[in-house]
C-alpha cells in the first residue's frame, strides 16, 4: 500500500512538470520500487535460510547490465538467487548506454549478462563479436524467430507498438490506421512521439523496410512538424502521461507503458485509451525483449543459467505478473490483463531485419529528430 501512494504522488506531480521534471520523478519512483523489492527480497531470503547462499561465496556471482524495469528486473534477480545461491548483481541503465558501455569495456567489461528490452542493442554486440553463444538447450525455449539467428541471444517477452490518444482531444474515428498517416496536417500540434526511444527505432526500421529510405525521411520530417519541439519527449513514460493528462492528443507508444501507467496511477486517473494500427501495418511492430551472456563474462555458466532462468517457466511467469506488462514467449504462460498475444496481428518485420539499428538512427538524425 505504501508503494502505491508514492507511485501515485509521483504520476501527479508528473502532471505538474515538464519533460526534465518527468523523467527526474519517473526515476525517483523506479530507485524506490527497486529499493523496496530489494529490501523485501532481503528479508524473504533472510526468513527462508537463505542469506548465506546469496552473497555469492562458492556459489559465485554475475553482474547484469539491465535496460529492462528494473522492479521486475530485481524480482527476476532475487527469484534466481533464491534457486541456485548465484548473487546476482544488478546495474541498471538505458540499453543504448549499456550497449556503448560494453563496447568501450571490451574484454574488461565487469558484465556478464546483458538484458534489454529491445534487439537491436545485442544485435549491435553481437555484430562486433562481444557476446557467447547461448546453450542450445535455452534458445529452445523460445520460439526460434524470436531469438538471434546466430545463436548468440534469446528472446525473454513481447510487446507492441500502438497509438494512445485522449478522447477529449481526439475521437477515435479521427485516428490515423497506418503509420504513414501520421505525417498528415491534420495532427500538427497534436502528435507526441518519444524519438530518442530505441522503441521508436524498430517503428522507424518497419517503415524503411516497407517503403524505402526516400519515403521513410519525408515522413519523419513530418513527424517531426507535427510533433513540434514541444510534443518531442525523451521517453514513452512522458508521452503515455502527456497523452493521459490532455498535453497531446495522441501519441506513440508500446503497448505495456499504458497498463503500467494505470496500474500505478489507478483506474480512475486514466483519462486516455489504446487503438491498434490496421492489421501488419508497418507500424504495428512486435518489439522483443532479450539477452544474452558477454564473451568476456568471467563467469560464463553462471550467466547461461541466469539467462535460461529468463526464458524458464518460473521467469516468464514472473515478467507476465509483474508491473512489466509484457508478453511472455512461451511455456503457455498469458499475460491475464492484456489482449491474447494470438489476437495481435502485428507487421512481419523479424529481429533480423530490426537488425542493430544504425539505419533508422542515421535516417532520424537527418529529418533532425535526434
């Protein structure tokens, strides 16, 4: 109860700031949802005998570089810990930042797992030959177009991109059905996109592989007029609770920022709804979570075990009822409070062609949105 009060004092004084004051009380409210799970997780240990078995000690230890939530990172973290008395510890980040990090590290990198919420970060590490081939034995549990084709990281859960919208601000039937329609006058001064998102980097990389370059940098400096420089905002957290507040009318977003927002803020602050591109539009992408063990690991089973702990029944059960919102992969575990997974119909664009990502960020940077 008491968590839920601070994330709901957080959100309001959300509406009361700008994009630097969200994104300062955005993460003051993950420190303390991590801090507390810490504690309890401490406590769990502590009451179940297990406190000696987590400090490492024979058992050893990893370190893992995480872009992903970090309260269900750190739930994921203990619940491993508890299992195989491996002390798991947890830095938490951007993934782009990681993904630089780990390369500047290179064969001293104190990583040795790294966990992101999108592919192209490890397909960019992979690229450069800094991640170990995964256990075959961990990359059949998910689902093979889900996972690196070389072998070298696994898909961990699943989510999708959409449109929110206020309906004070806009009706439904004035919503675009493509990704291209976006770029129409009509939501200039309406649109809210969070650019620099890496989410926003697989839309873009859909829309290229659709449509080709020429077409894909005409639309984005659209995107970008539309948008404005007011409604161009650092992350789908600020474009989720700008929409939801009536700062803008629609936006773009991943499917698990609007039910996190309304598990954290309640049911009757929700002043916004989710709509869904038309059927394999460019637009309606499947972004995959991952990771995978570094090359340079010092401590490469333990990694492989904590990396199939992810993809296991027990850690997908544990993304799937945390404040993730996520999709799982497999072992027939649902995500109970969202559509079916088989009931989305997203574009057939495969993490292959997601690929690291390079292309659509130079296609940004030349329409200047970033």
């Amino acid at each position: 109860m008491e968590q839920k009060s601070t994330t709901v004092r957080t959100h309001e004084a959300v509406a009361a700031r700008g994009s630097r004051g969200v994104r300062r009380a955005l993460a003051v409210r993950r420190a303390l949802g991590a801090a507390v799970l810490v504690a309890v997780a401490a406590g769990g240990l502590a009451a179940c005998g297990h406190g000696s078995r987590a400090t490492g000690g024979a058992h050893g230890s990893i370190t893992l570089y995480s872009g992903q939530h970090p309260q269900t990172t750190q739930t994921l973290a203990t619940a491993f810990e508890q299992k195989t008395g491996i002390r798991v510890q947890v830095r938490a980040n951007d993934e782009d930042t990681f993904a630089d990090q780990i390369e500047t590290e290179g064969p001293k990198s104190p990583a040795d797992v790294f966990y992101t919420e999108n592919t192209p970060p490890l397909e960019a590490l992979q690229d450069k030959g800094l991640l170990a081939p995964l256990d075959r034995s961990t990359l059949a549990q998910t689902p093979a177009r889900y996972n690196s084709p070389q072998g070298d990281w696994v898909g961990v859960s699943a989510r999708v991109s959409v449109l929110i919208y206020n309906p004070k601000l806009i009706r439904a039937s004035q919503l675009p059905k493509t990704i291209l329609q976006l770029a129409k006058p009509e939501y200039k001064g309406k649109l809210a996109v969070a650019a620099g998102e890496s989410d926003f980097y697989s839309v873009v990389t859909s829309v290229d592989r659709a449509y080709g370059a020429t077409r894909t940098l005409a639309w984005l400096k659209a995107i970008k007029k539309n948008a404005g420089s007011e409604h161009i905002y650092p992350d789908n957290e600020t474009v989720s609770s700008e929409v939801n507040r009536g700062q803008a009318a629609l936006g773009v977003i991943n499917q698990y920022y609007w039910y996190r927002m309304r598990a954290e803020i309640g049911a009757s602050r929700i002043h916004s709804k989710l709509a869904y591109f038309a059927p394999h539009d460019p637009g309606y992408v499947l972004d995959i979570s991952g990771a995978g063990v570094l090359k340079s690991s010092k401590n490469k089973k333990a990694g492989q075990e904590f990396v199939a702990f992810l993809v296991s029944k027990q850690g997908q059960q544990i993304i799937t009822h945390s404040l993730s919102y996520e999709y799982p992969l497999d072992h027939g575990v649902k995500q109970p409070a969202e559509p079916a997974f088989s009931s989305l119909e997203p574009n057939g664009v495969t993490v292959a062609d997601l690929g690291n990502g390079s292309k659509a960020i130079a296609l940004m940077r030349q329409a200047g949105l970033l």
